[in-house]
C-alpha cells in the first residue's frame, strides 16, 4: 500500500519530532544528574563542613567555659556550657541526620568521646559544688585527652569531607565531558538523520514529478508512444494515469490525423496528375490552337498542378514515415555526385535570383551507406529553402568533409536568419518557426520534417546554427 502525500508528509515529520524528543529526553536526562551531584555537594558535603566548623567551636567553647566555672566556681559558667552543649548535640544530631555514609562512622565516634567528655564535667561539677578532694590534674588530662581525640575526629571529617568534594567534582566534570561528547554526537546523528528523512520524503515527491515533467515534455514534442509508470504516492500516480489516458488519445488521434492526410493525399494525387496532364496536352496544343492569354493561363494551372502534386507527395512520404512504412535502398556510396547534381538542378532559379552559389566539397570523401534517391531530396529540400530565404545578390554554399569518423554536408546561406528559439521547432511539421517581417514564409512546413526523418533513419543527425541577419546553417553528418 502507498502511502499518500499527506501521510509521507505526516510521517516524516513524525520520525524528526521522535529524533528531537528523544535527544531532548537524553538532555533533561543528564542535567537531571548533574543537578543531583551539585545538590549533592551543596546540601551534604559543604553543610557537613559547616557543622564540622561550627561543632569544633562549639566544643572549644564548652572546654573554655567548663574550666573557667573548675576556677572560679561560678554557676553561670556552668550554665554556659549546658546552653554550648545544647547546640553541640543539636548541631551533631543535624550533622548525622545529613546521612553522609562516610561522615557517618566518625560522628558516631565523635558522640561517644563527646558523651564520655560531658560526663566527666559532670562528674567533675559535682566534686567542685561539694567542696570534695578529687584529682583535678587527672580529670584535666583526660577530659583534654577527649577533646584533641573529637578534634581530631573533625580534622578526619573535615579531610575525608575535602576529599568526598573533590571526587565528586571530578565525577562531576566527567558527566559534563561525556555529556558534551554525547550531546554533539546526538546533534550529529539527528542531524543525519533529519536531513535523510527530509531527502527520503522529498525524493519520493520529487522523482515522480520530474517523469512526469519529462513525459509532458515529450507529448509536447509529439511522442506519444509510451505511457508513463510511477512508483509513487496515490496522488501522483492518479495523475501519472491520467497524463498516460492523454498521451493514448493524443497517440490515437495523430494516427487517425496521419490515415486522414495519407487517404487524403492519395484521393487528391489521381485527379491532380489528370489535371496536370490534360493541362500538358491542351498546351501542347492537342485541342486545338490556344491564343497567348489562353497559354498563360494554362501555363499557371500546370504550375500550380506540379505545387500540389509535391505538396501531396510530401504529405504520402510523412505518412509513411510516421507509420514506419517508408522503404529505403541503401548501398555503399559517394555523395559528391549528389551534391553535383543538385547544385545542377537548383542553379536556374539560382542564376534567377541572382545569387552566389557555392560548392566546397573535400577531395577524399568516404563512402557512406546511404539511399542516393533520399539523400538527394535532402539536398534538394535544403538548397531549396537556402535560396528561397537569400536575398538578390546573397550567397548560398554546400560543403561536405570526413568529420570524427563521420561525414558532415553543410548548407550555409546569407538570409535574414533564424530566431534562436525556432532553431528546433523548425523540424517539427507544419512548423516554419518564426522569423524576421518582411522575410518569406511560402511553404508548408514539411519539407525540414521529411530531412529529419530521412537523416535519423540513415543514423544521423542533423540541427540547424543561425544569427538574425548573419544567415542560417543547416548541417547534418551521415556515420561512414
């Protein structure tokens, strides 16, 4: 099943918003983690830090107010060090709260030494109120003993804190790395993948298209032989059907157009020929005398009688050309006496018009496979045009020569020239192209279609070189 435009169009666009989804969900994705390992730093291992600080000075508070109450005995000192240790339990409790996994084992440790400490100013407190004898050097040294043992405790904290940060920043700057890399290989491949699907849809729309453009351009060359298949979406293949539909019919009614020409000419060349010859007779005088006027006239009609038999056997020659049924003798020959012969046949109305004609023919030219008879009526038709286009007192040429391999015959005249834009169309039939005012235009149009058709079934080619008021060249190369 083939999809339409709509639904390609759909789909495309589709697999580029899944491509953009995607490499977005993959961005959101990692800044997610990067976010949790800065939250990370942020709310655990620098707060942790804060309370490390913040947990020393308490203590070395408490160790200064404790032993000022062991000197001077003053209660208010005492109840300094409660409100200090107060806040040390409170800031020790939101420090193991934290959930450091590593900071963990030392806190716990650090809450032991601080416990024994508070019992032992408890325990001391209690011999200064009662005025007791106790050891006080011994109390110092181990209470000290604790503190330097929770101090260091924080110093180990404090480094393995440091330490914890700076791994996680380096993890940190890893992610960062890695997520770039992979950023940038992600906006490649969806890139890639962005610009192929756009080619993928766009082709599929556009290759059928261009046939299609193709195909039209050759309907409107007039070949209409083949229909036009495309894989294609639904749209364009219904308009591919359609396009084939009217090549058909077009193919349909130039043949009918052909069979009407061919019949027609053949009905129109048996009553032409009696015309012409019982015009030949009444000239010649067989019923009867003629007075000057009457041989005038009659001398028009056989003119005129000859124009239509030529235009009627133009017109069998294309049928049968179009049809496929035109025959040809071909042999190994030369085509100079050609070029002869029809330099002869055309010089009464050359010398006429007043006009140069030229022969420049190479001394060696190759023998070419030809039809003599059919490549004569190309010369023919084509100093025909060159002299009825030239001007009185212009100059026409014909020259031929061996040419890669292959033999060139070109006819050159010094008209008014061809409109660039008529340089093909002038092969077409019925087609005389445009050209200057004023320049002739006789003719049916025929005559450069007949070359054509009779040059490409030698194998040649033939095409046509011009400059409004520099002259036309028509030149054609025949294979050796």
């Amino acid at each position: 099943m083939r999809l339409s435009l709509f639904a390609r169009l759909i789909l495309g666009y589709l697999a580029i918003f899944v491509i953009v989804a995607a490499a977005s969900v993959y961005a959101i994705l990692t800044l997610r983690q990067l976010g949790a390992r800065t939250a990370a730093i942020l709310t655990v291992d620098n707060r942790m830090l804060e309370h490390e600080k913040a947990l020393a000075d308490l203590l070395l508070g408490q160790s200064r107010v404790e032993q000022k109450f062991i000197i001077t005995r003053d209660e208010a000192w005492y109840l300094q060090f409660v409100r200090l240790k107060v806040d040390f339990e409170a800031r020790l409790e939101n420090a193991l709260a934290l959930g450091d996994g590593m900071a963990a084992p030392i806190l716990s440790s650090v809450r032991q030494d601080y416990l024994s400490y508070v019992s032992l100013v408890d325990g001391e407190s209690r011999y200064v109120r009662t005025h007791k004898a106790y050891s006080q050097a011994r109390y110092k040294q181990d209470k000290d003993a604790l503190v330097d043992g929770i101090l260091s405790g924080f110093e180990r904290l404090r480094v393995n804190q440091q330490h914890a940060t700076g791994a996680k920043l380096a993890d940190l700057a890893a992610m960062a790395d890695q997520a770039r890399e992979m950023s940038i290989a992600i906006a490649i491949a969806c890139l890639f993948a962005i610009v192929l699907m756009s080619l993928l849809v766009t082709r599929s729309i556009t290759a059928p298209i261009a046939l299609l453009k193709r195909k039209t351009e050759e309907i409107a060359k007039g070949n209409f032989e083949s229909g036009v298949v495309v894989k294609s979406p639904p749209e364009i293949g219904a308009l591919a059907e359609a396009l084939s539909a009217m090549s058909e019919r077009l193919r349909e009614l130039d043949r009918m157009k052909a069979d009407f020409f061919a019949s027609m000419s053949h009905e129109l060349r048996t009553p032409l020929t009696s015309i012409k010859e019982g015009t030949g007779l009444l000239l010649e005088g067989v019923g009867g005398a003629t007075t000057e006027k009457q041989r005038k006239l009659l001398a028009i009609l056989a003119e005129e009688s000859n124009r239509l038999i030529s235009l009627v056997n133009s017109l069998l020659d294309l049928s049968k050309m179009e049809a496929g049924m035109m025959t040809y003798e071909f042999e190994v020959s030369n085509v100079d006496p050609l070029i002869k012969r029809a330099v002869a046949e055309i010089a009464p109305l050359v010398e006429a018009k007043q006009i140069k004609l030229e022969s420049a023919v190479a001394a060696a030219l190759p023998a070419v496979r030809i039809d003599p008879e059919r490549i004569l009526q190309v010369l023919r038709n084509l100093l025909g045009n060159a002299v009825k286009f030239t001007p009185a007192g212009g100059q026409v040429s014909v020259t031929a020569k061996p040419l890669d391999g292959k033999l060139e015959i070109a006819v050159r005249d010094s008209g008014p020239g061809i409109p660039a834009e008529s340089l093909i169309s002038i092969f077409e039939k019925f087609n005389q192209g445009s050209r200057p005012s004023g320049s002739a235009r006789s003719g049916t149009g025929l005559g450069l279609a007949i070359v054509k058709s009779i040059v490409s079934s030698h194998g040649g080619k033939i095409w046509a070189e011009s400059q409004l008021g520099q002259g036309s060249a028509f030149i054609f190369v025949l294979p050796c």
